[in-house]
C-alpha cells in the first residue's frame, strides 16, 4: 500500500511520512503511531526546501552544490515539458524546442521543481493546440499542487508540535512517578489521555515498560478505585 509506513528503511520510512500527510487517508493518531522512529522535524525541513522556488534552488538552472552541473530539477523539467512540446507540435524543429524548453524553464522558475513538474504531468492530459498555452495551463494546475503541499506541511508541522509536546514534563502525571520498577497504572491510564498515546504504547510494549494486561487493567480501573490510589 502507498500509505503503508511500517518498513524498517527509515530512509523509505521518513519518505513515506510525507508521503502519508499528502494523502486523504491522512490524520494525526494514525501518523503518529505510523511514524514511530522517524524524525519528523528532519522530514518536515526537507519538504520546506522541496517546496523552495527552483529559481533559488537551481540558480539559472544549475546545481547548488555544483554549479558546473545542471540542475537535476530543471533538467526533468525540461524533459517534461519536451513531451508538451511533442505532443502539440510534433513537427518542431529541435532547435527550436530545444530554444522553447529553455524559456520555459526560466519562465516557470519562480515555482517549487516539484510543483512545476507535477503540474506539467498533469498539463499532459489538458487539451491544448498551441505551445502559448502551456504556461497558463501548468500554473493552473500548480495553483491547486500548491494547496496540496500546503496542506502536507501543516500537517507536518502539527506533528512536530504533538512531539514536542509529548516530550516535555507534563503536569498530568502522578506525583508518585518513578523511573524504575513495573509503571504504575496510573502512569499509564495518565499517558493514554496524551494525544500521542498510540506511539507511547508502541515504544512502551516494545521496551517492555509495560505489558498489553497492564493497560487493560489501567483504561478498566473503575475511576473510584484510581482515585483512591
């Protein structure tokens, strides 16, 4: 499944979770629970640079970390818009593809590589019969790319904050907390009412700081008895 998130590559893994948060299957309990192990602050500022202007990302179409180079976006750019080219003027010269290619690379510059390119895959189904069209048509379908992303990085940054959250002392806990020795059940009833409880059970069944009948003992403790512990 595309959406599945439980392969050991973590390098797949965190590639998955923003994957996951593009999806409409997305919502916070079950990306938390997917994610475990990921560094979604790490994902999260990848996908910020992903969505950086290919102006700025590949400076007149040439790689940052090596000028000498093309830029690997602007390049499959290029390509992408090579099968626009061929496909509503097949008859074109190369040079003057290859001269069209080029100024609409620039052209489209101001918009996220991966955005520009999405949108010019999906302008490959738009109907169009001359090459004037195609820069309407691509920043048409760009418009709505972009609300798609959007959405992902804030879905992004809204688990990045539920870890943050999670990690830091909470008030919520017993006074009688310790670090050593079975978890008491009140410890364990208090962590399942944290919004990033189906993480903490994994890590805490994995790690065996408690087992599956000490939760159904904590979560079924009438309230009467848990208080008065």
């Amino acid at each position: 499944m595309a959406n599945d998130l439980t392969t050991t590559d973590r390098a797949a893994q965190s590639k998955a979770v923003g994957a996951f948060a593009n999806s409409t299957m997305w919502n916070l309990t079950s990306a938390m629970a997917q994610a475990d192990g990921v560094d979604v602050v790490a994902v999260l500022a990848g996908y910020e640079r992903g969505l950086m202007p290919l102006a700025e990302a590949e400076p007149k179409g040439r790689s940052l970390r090596d000028p000498s180079a093309a830029g690997a976006l602007t390049t499959l750019l290029g390509d992408d818009l090579a099968m626009l080219a061929t496909k509503i003027a097949p008859t074109l010269a190369t040079d003057q593809a290859d001269a069209w290619i080029k100024v609409m690379c620039v052209a489209l510059s101001d918009l996220p590589g991966r955005v520009a390119r999405e949108a010019a895959t999906a302008a490959l189904h738009r109907p169009m019969k001359f090459l004037n069209e195609v820069e309407s048509v691509i920043r048409d379908e760009a418009a709505a790319i972009t609300v798609r992303h959007s959405v992902a990085l804030r879905r992004l940054k809204q688990m990045a904050d539920a870890i943050a959250r999670a990690s830091m002392p909470s008030t919520t806990l017993p006074d009688d907390d310790v670090s050593t020795g079975p978890m008491p059940l009140a410890r364990i009833r208090a962590l399942s009412r944290l919004e990033g409880w189906p993480a903490f059970k994994k890590i805490g069944l994995s790690t065996g700081s408690f087992t599956e009948d000490e939760i159904d003992a904590a979560l079924s403790e009438p309230v009467e008895q848990a208080q008065a512990a």
